[in-house]
C-alpha cells in the first residue's frame, strides 16, 4: 500500500454528520464560518497549532485528530488515502 495524500473528515456533534475533504479550504466551499462555528484562519490556525501541540504524525499513516475544542461545533480527524500499488 502506498499513501497519495490525507483526507479530512468534518464530524458535527450536534447531529453526527459526517464529510470528507481533501482540504481545509474546500470544508469553506461547502458551509459557512456560522455553520462550522470558526472561521477559515482560525481554524487553520488551531489546527497548526494542536498538530505542534498534540504529536500528530506528519507522515500521517493512521488516523488522528487534529481540531477538537470543548465549545466547538465540529471535530476535524485526518486520515490517510492509501491506494494499492500498481501491480505489472
């Protein structure tokens, strides 16, 4: 298996909803900063910031979060895409 890049799933708490991203702009494209609680520098600042803060692997190769805040309406984990290799 070999990583092609990280998907981000966007879980809202209130209902449990689930969304796949590939990144953290295109979670903007589809709701606003008022649905998701943040807006797009802030959470692209607190998500810098727990990554440093929390050990996130880098690499990532499994799956972790990387936005989780008490009052926050959503959690944000990342993920890899893995994709079989090419077989002859």
């Amino acid at each position: 298996m070999k990583k092609a890049q990280s998907v981000i799933t966007l879980t809202f708490k209130d209902g449990g909803e689930m969304y796949l991203f590939g990144s953290l702009s295109a979670i903007y494209a589809m709701f606003t900063p008022e649905e998701l609680g943040v807006s797009y520098s802030s959470l692209r600042n607190a998500v810098s910031t727990y990554i440093k803060n929390n050990n996130v692997d880098e690499e990532g190769y499994r799956s972790q979060i990387i936005y989780d805040t008490k009052n926050s309406k959503i959690t944000l984990r990342r993920a890899p895409l893995l994709l079989a290799d090419k077989t002859a």
